[in-house]
C-alpha cells in the first residue's frame, strides 16, 4: 500500500469512528427519548435501550467483519471489547468517583455475563469454531435476558422523574435520531473495519491485534462517552451497570450476530499473535477478560462498594495488556 493509500485507509479509520461515536450518540437519544414517551422506569432504560445502543457500534463491525470473512476482527472486538469497558472506562468511572453500588441490580447481568463468558470460552479452547448454532445459541442468552430483565423492571416501581432542564423532545425528532444515528453506527462500522484491516497489513500487525486494541477502543467510545456523562451528573452506578450490560451483550449479542451470519474459525499462528506457539487469545486474552471482571465485580458484589484501588488497579492491567499485545 502507497504512502497515499495509507494516509487515506487513516483518515477514513478516523472518519468511521467519529461516525460511531455520533452515531452512537444519537441513537441513544433518540431510543431514550421514545422509551420515555411510554414512561418506562429509567433503570430499565438504562439496563436495556442505552446497553444496546452503546453496544450497536460492536455489533455492526463484528458482523461487518464476519461476513466479509475477518473473523479474526469479529473475534477479537467482542473481548477486546469487553476488557476495554471493564478495565479502562469502568476503571476511570472507579477510580475517579468510587461509591457504593446496587447488589441486586448488578446479581443478574453479571451471574449472565459469566455464565455466557463459560460457554464462550468452551467453544473457543475445544473447537475453535463459532459456528451458526452456537450464534444462535448466544442470541438466545440475549433475548432470555431482555425478558427477565423487563420482567423484573415491569415490578419495580417507576423512579421518581428528575427535570434535567431540557424541553422534551418531540417523538417525530427522537425517531429521527434512532434511524440516523442507526444509519451513521452502519456507515462508521464499514470504515472502521475496511480500513483498520488495511492499517495491520500496512503495519504488519495482525488483525487481532487491531481488533483487540484500536477496534475495541473505538466501539467502546459510546460507554465511554456515557460513563463521563455519569460521572458529570453524579450517577456513577448508571455507568457502572451500563458497562456490565454493555460486556454480557459483547459476547451474546455482538458474537452471536456475527457468528450467526458467517460462522469464522479462531484465528490459528502465524495468522494470529502466538504465545509459546499457542493462540495468544486463549493463553491471555480470554483469561485477561475473566480477570478484570472478577476484579470488577466481585467486590460490588460482596461489599457493596467500589473502591478507588480497584479502578487504579484495572487502568494498570489495561496498560499492561495493550503494551503486551504490541510488543509480542
């Protein structure tokens, strides 16, 4: 690739995250601001709308790349993904403003997360191959869910509303931003990956790689953008459970799409980055996603609580992580 071609693959790389990001943005706007014409409780809103508004940008450029046959892209963005939310963005929102936290609200997506984290990393260390069923059986995890999720939310009692100042959008203008900011999430996803591909080769990294570090980051934005937000209003625990939600619905909704529409093969060395001669995904990455969530997690759960030494910690496993991935 000239020098020309690769300035242009890294303009557009930059031009497709920006569309994610707005895209992103805009989507959940638009698909909060109908939810709350029905006045849904906002937690539910949260635990589902904004947690798969976030997570669409993973979702378009993982089955973007599975279908265009980078399975190595669409395996390593959904736990890239996944140790990008808990160790960099939960990590900022812990180590900026640790409190306290709602065991109950958390007890379900992460018993879920865990639970499809198992299946997961079954399929991957015995056939390596995610095939249409097992896509399927990950979409299935997702919609099971979403069901219990608004079946416990529909017997909550609706939280009290807060006037944040701002007129209420018209339904016209929300449903407006939900399919811009849908089509936008499309047009950034192909660039991202057309184009991040283009970078490796360029590079000589490999995709994972790619897929695991500046993929990942950038379809994270959104949570990251949402977390700030949070953190800004006082509301850390929102962004605590939005990334949560966010990491379960990376490995059921963005790895059973993508596996459900082109089933791929676990990228094998010389492909892939190799530890001792075996895939560096199963002898770190995966492992390294069990981790940062057990970190992240189990104290909320025990304790009740989010300590500043735990969000310092995972940032530390966060830089470790990407500098490893660079220099093997």
């Amino acid at each position: 690739m000239s020098p020309m071609q690769t300035v242009q693959a890294v303009v557009l790389f930059a031009v497709g995250l920006v569309c994610l990001i707005k895209g992103g943005d805009w989507f959940v706007e638009g698909a909060t601001g109908i939810a709350r014409k029905f006045h849904l409780p906002e937690l539910l809103i949260g635990a589902t709308v904004v947690s798969i508004g976030t997570t669409l940008p993973e979702v378009m450029v993982s089955t973007t790349a599975a279908i265009e046959g980078s399975g190595s892209i669409a395996y390593g963005n959904a736990i890239g993904s996944v140790i990008c939310n808990t160790a960099l963005i939960a990590a900022i929102t812990v180590a900026v403003k640790p409190g306290k936290v709602d065991r109950k609200a958390l007890r379900t997506p992460v018993l879920f997360f865990f639970a499809a984290a198992v299946f997961y990393a079954v399929i991957a260390y015995t056939t390596g191959y995610f095939s249409r069923t097992v896509g399927f059986i990950l979409l299935a995890g997702f919609l099971v869910y979403m069901v219990l999720t608004v079946w416990q939310m529909k017997g909550s009692p609706d939280a009290p509303e807060e006037d944040s100042g701002e007129k209420e959008r018209a339904t016209w203008l929300n449903i407006v931003l939900l399919i811009v900011g849908a089509a936008l999430i499309a047009v950034g996803a192909k660039l991202l990956v057309d184009n991040g591909t283009k970078i490796a080769k360029a590079l000589g990294v490999p995709e994972t790689v790619i897929a695991l570090t500046f993929v990942a980051l950038g379809t994270s934005l959104p949570e990251l953008v949402t977390a700030i937000t949070s953190l800004v209003k006082g509301h850390g625990s929102l962004s605590l459970g939005n990334v949560i939600g966010a990491n379960l619905f990376n490995l059921v909704l963005v790895s059973g799409m993508a596996s459900a529409v082109g089933p791929f093969h676990i990228p094998q060395p010389p492909e892939a980055v190799a530890i001792a001669g075996h895939n560096a995904s199963l002898v770190m990455d995966i492992p390294v996603m069990f981790a940062v969530m057990l970190l992240l997690t189990v104290p909320a759960l025990v304790r009740g609580k989010l300590s500043r030494v735990q969000g310092v910690a995972l940032l530390c496993i966060y830089a470790g992580f990407c500098g490893v991935q660079f220099f093997l």
